[in-house]
C-alpha cells in the first residue's frame, strides 16, 4: 500500500495481530514461577500492541483475507507527474477530465496476476471525493 510521498506501507492485519497477543498472554500464564519468561511474553505483547496501535492511528489498516480490496505489489514508480486522468463514467455515461497539477504520479501494479496502474497523490491525500 502507498502511504504519504509514495512510501510504501505493508500494514499488518489487526486480527492477525490481536490473535498473536492473545497466544503470547495464554503462554504467559505457563510462566507464573518464571517471572522472566513471564515479564518476555508480557512484554512482547506489548510491543506489537504498541505498532498495532500506531497503524491504526496512521490510518492504515488490512483487510482479512478473502475480502476487499487488495492494492497490489508494487512493481515501480512509472512517472512522477501524472498531468491528468479522462474517462467516461460508469454511471452516468459522461466524459470527465481530471487534472491533478503536478500533484500525482503512477506506480506499476501486479494485482490478482494482473498488471495494472496505480495513480497516487504525492503527499498521500485523497485524489476523489464522494459528490
């Protein structure tokens, strides 16, 4: 996933996550007459709560697998200023031009076996809105 200036992000699953804390605080209990194994595991836990927790607040989060949107890998960055995007609109049938002032660029995809192109604001901002 792209993140803010084209940096890419491999956001980890929240579920994943959670499920790999509950297993390290289940081992912890075996420990209670071994406080350093115990303080380890409590410990561990809390480390990869504590990168879950600043994910989450980048805004950054995956999807279980099965279901959404998957973005791809990224392959490269193709260009650097992506002057405008036109297309006719599923909906509506008309034809519309987006012009993104140097504000874009276009990186190279493989999604789902497929190679594909992906179109992202340079600071990570949103390039559309709900109208």
């Amino acid at each position: 996933m792209l993140g803010p200036g084209g940096r890419i992000v491999e956001p980890r699953s929240e579920s994943a996550v959670i499920s790999f804390v509950l297993s390290l605080l289940g081992e912890a209990r075996t420990f209670v007459n071994d406080k350093r194994m115990l303080l380890h595991h409590l410990s561990d836990a809390q480390e990869e709560l504590h990168k879950l927790k600043q994910q989450v607040e980048a805004g950054y989060h995956r999807n279980p697998r099965g279901g959404g949107f998957d973005a791809g890998k990224v392959v490269a960055k193709l260009g650097t200023d992506v002057h405008d995007i036109r297309y006719t609109h599923a909906d509506d049938g008309k034809h519309y031009e987006h012009e993104f002032n140097g504000d874009a660029e276009v990186y190279a995809v493989v999604r789902n076996g497929k190679r594909e192109l992906l179109i992202s604001h340079i600071r990570g901002l949103p390039l559309w809105d709900d109208f």
